[in-house]
C-alpha cells in the first residue's frame, strides 16, 4: 500500500461512509454507530499517515488518472494541507463520539442516519478543500459544504432553525457569487484553473494587470470572509451557530469556517504569491478588517444571555485573530495564524461540547442560570473553564501562546497598534467570560446546596471534552511540539512561487 494514496483513501472513507449509511440498517443500533465511529478512524488513520509522509519525504502532487494538471483534477499534499486534515479528523472524530449520545435530545432517532450522512459529506468536502489545487474544485467542494453545513442547521424541525439555516444559505450564496466571479476574472488574466499555473503566469504578467487581479482577489476575499463570519460579514453566524444541535455548533465554528480561512490563505500566498500581494496593499485591508472583528465581535458577546449565542460572537472575534495572521503577509504571521487556527479548533469545540452538556444534563441555556453548575458538572464546567482561559490568553493554555506568537508577529512587523487591538480584545473577553465561571464556582446554587458531585451525563459525551481540555493545556505548556513544525514550513508555503 503506497503512502502516496493515503489522503485519497481517507476522502474515499468518508463519501464511502455518508454512501453506506442510507443502505444499511434503518435502525441506529449498536452496529449502526460502531460503523460510524469506525469509518471516521480508518480515515483519520490515513490522514496521520499521511501527515507522517510529507514531514518524512516532503509534499508531492496528485493528479487523477492521466490528465495533465492543467485541465485535470490535481491535490497538492504539503505539509499544511496534511497538518489541516489531520486537525480537522482528529477533532471531528471527537464531535462525532459526542454526539452519539447528545444527539438522542437534539433530533428525532429516524432522522440519525440522515444527520451522519450530511456529517461525512461534510468531512469530504472539508477534507477536500484542503487537499485541492484547483479553484474549480475548490469552488465545488465549497457549494457542497454550503448546503451540507445548512442540513446539519436545519436537521432539527424548529422555526428558528429554518430562518437561521435559510439565512445562512443565501449569505453564503452570495460568498460563493463572489469567489466564482473572482475566479473568472483571474481566469481572464491567466487562462488556467491550477493554483500551480495560475501563480506562474501571475508571476510573469501581473504587472500588466494589476487591476485584475486586484479586483479578482477582492471578489475572492470578500466571499471568503463572509463564509468565515469576518466582521461586518458574519450576521449569519450567531443564528446559525446557537440554534444548531450542539455537535453542529462544534463542526461549525471549530472546523468549517477555519477551511475558507486555508483556502483564502491558499490563494494569498500560494496562488499569486506573497510579493505581489503585498505589492497591491492587500494586507492593510485584510488587517484593520481583522481588527475591528476582534474588537466588535467580543463587543457584541458582552450583551449575549444565551450561552451559545454568546460562543458564536466570540468566534467573530477569534476569527479575526487568524485574519491577522494572514494580513501581517509574513512567515511569523502564517505561522502565528495556523497556530491560532489549531488553538481555536480545540478551544471552541471545548466550549460548545461543554455548553450542549449543560444543556443536556440541566435544559439551561441562559448564563444567568449558572449559578453553582460548577459542582454539579466539575468534569464538564473544569473543561470550559481551561478553554475559557484560553481565549482570555492565561499563560499555561494554548491560547495564551496563540497570542504571544502573534503579539510577537505584529511587532515584528512594526505594526504596534495590532498588539493593542489583542490587548483591548483580550480584556474584553474576560468581560464577557469570567463571570460565567466565577458564578459557576463561586456562587450558590438556586436549586440546590453546592455539593461537588460527578457529572450526570454519558461517558462517551465526557471523554471527548476531558481529551480536548487535556490538549489545550499540553499545548500551552508545550506549544512548540506544534509550533516547530508549522515554523519549520512556513517560509516554504510563502515562497512557493
């Protein structure tokens, strides 16, 4: 078995999975969820293989069949495409672990194979998206996760999940308008649809078009961050994040919009090439948009009562964190935004998987209903409280390393007025965080006398959060077991043309 194949069984895993299901048992048994577990760790077995390939023998190129990349279907398997599968199956395959237990109160049990089939076309699409190398593809991939990200909104039969997956539907319409009219315009200029050959001819004749392409990769940035939830282009995110069935929240906010980040990174910097880019002032805008989500998401999160609603303005503001990442156009800044990309992915998907627990186990979603859940669910209110720390950026968690790197990154880049966006959005955080936990733990329970007690709620709904709490510390204490391999890469990615 070539290691070479590996990501393409991993993507033949899951849309084999999301085939399989609707042809199986209609019952959701015992047999029914093994499967379902199974199918996700033969395919995250074949995305650590692979990630273990590239670092060992370097990235390579997959064409389908015989046809040349410039008009076939071409992956390019580098380290940061095997570092994003990897993160994404790893993470998923926790969500879903999760969610065999949690979903039993979400949706009806006939509609648990429907819901697994939109999670594993999910995946695919995901999965896919970071392999590509091809814009045609890459568009494809995104139209489908679009209406598969909308099923998993929608799967639970309320009115207000109907708004909120329509919502997100005709927004991420437009984002997806957007980026097909970007790729057409640099089509014009280039002739090509491979990321590859787009960026060889971009190298020779962008001073020649510079309008072009300035105004294809607008279109193209712009439709991105609208599927991302970049401020002021995220209105659809909080309804569709806190309506959503938790596990769905989780994919949503820790995964699906961390892909169009990578793919608008994939065309920043592989496709046209950080020179150029930098030589169209892209970046300026790219960071002072970044900024102001940073500050107005955590702004908007202040006055949230809804636990979940209050976890979707957040990821507003964190989203903006990895934008300036990118927008900084330099090795320090990737390397500080893929870094914030991972943290994020286990930070958020703690806080949703701890928040749908509480849900779970007490029916409460105001955070004003808190009082004393400490010790009623320690297990569960010790893992939001790590990942809250996190995003205030307390020193021991990922997240604080998150921001060292990038306060690190912005001044090195002689940009000093970003560090006190961190700063301001940092504090604005603990606003809006602390108090959750401080009347988790230090406030007496309304219902009952503040007596520890374990956590009422399955095993198979405990370990995922118990493992993604554990994760976020060990990479805070230990963050360049992560951090030497993505500096190690990021030069490379940058200066690939």
């Amino acid at each position: 078995m070539s290691s070479i194949h590996f990501p393409i069984y991993s993507l033949i895993i899951l849309l084999a999975a999301a085939v399989a299901i609707p042809i199986m048992r209609k019952n959701f048994d015992g047999f029914m969820k093994t499967f379902i577990i199974a199918a996700l760790v033969g395919a995250w077995l074949f995305s650590l293989g692979s990630l273990i390939n590239v670092f060992n023998h370097g990235p390579h190129v997959y064409n389908f069949g015989s046809w040349t990349e410039t008009i076939g279907v071409q992956l390019m398997i580098d380290e940061f495409s095997a570092i994003m599968a990897f993160v994404i199956l790893t993470i998923a395959g926790l969500i879903v672990v999760y969610s065999i237990r949690d979903m039993e109160h979400e949706i009806p049990l006939q509609q648990f194979g429907s819901y697994y089939i939109l999670v594993y076309i999910l995946l695919f699409c995901m999965v896919g998206i970071t392999y590509t190398n091809d814009l045609f593809n890459m568009y494809v991939f995104m139209e489908i996760l679009s209406l598969t990200s909308c099923g998993i909104i929608s799967i639970k039969r309320k009115k207000e999940n109907f708004l909120a997956s329509f919502r997100y539907l005709m927004l991420n319409t437009i984002g997806s308008l957007s980026v097909l009219l970007g790729i057409a315009l640099l089509y014009m200029v280039t002739g090509h649809l491979n990321m590859g050959e787009v960026g060889k001819v971009i190298a020779e004749v962008w001073q020649s078009y510079p309008i072009n392409i300035l105004v294809s990769l607008g279109f193209m940035i712009t439709g991105l961050s609208i599927k991302a939830a970049l401020f002021p282009l995220h209105i659809w995110l909080p309804d569709a994040h806190s309506t959503a069935p938790t596990p769905s929240s989780a994919l949503l906010s820790g995964l699906v919009v961390k892909v169009y980040i990578f793919c608008a990174a994939k065309i920043l910097f592989r496709m046209i090439g950080q020179d150029i880019v930098i030589a169209l002032d892209v970046p300026t805008y790219i960071t002072y948009f970044a900024a102001l989500s940073m500050i107005m998401g955590s702004i908007f999160a202040i006055g949230q009562k809804d636990i979940k609603r209050l976890l979707a303005y957040s990821s507003v503001a964190q989203i903006g964190y990895i934008f300036l990442g990118l927008g900084l156009a330099t090795a320090q800044g990737f390397s500080a935004a893929l870094f914030h990309i991972i943290s994020h992915a286990l930070m958020k998907t703690g806080l949703f998987l701890s928040a749908g627990a509480i849900i779970y186990n007490k029916g409460k979603r105001d955070i004003r209903e808190l009082d004393g859940i400490g010790y009623e669910m320690p297990i569960t209110m010790g893992v939001f409280t790590i990942s809250v720390l996190g995003m205030i950026g307390i020193p021991g968690i990922n997240g604080f390393m998150s921001k060292i790197y990038l306060s690190f990154a912005v001044l090195a880049a002689d940009k000093p007025f970003f560090l006190f966006v961190i700063l301001a959005s940092s504090f604005l955080n603990a606003i809006y965080y602390l108090p959750i936990v401080i009347a988790a733990f230090l406030k007496e329970s309304k219902e009952r006398k503040n007596i520890m007690v374990l956590d009422a709620i399955p095993k198979s709904m405990i370990f995922p959060m118990v493992v993604i709490g554990v994760s976020c510390v060990i990479m805070g204490l230990f963050p360049q077991l992560v951090m030497n391999a993505i500096e190690q890469v990021a030069p490379t990615f940058l200066t690939l043309n």
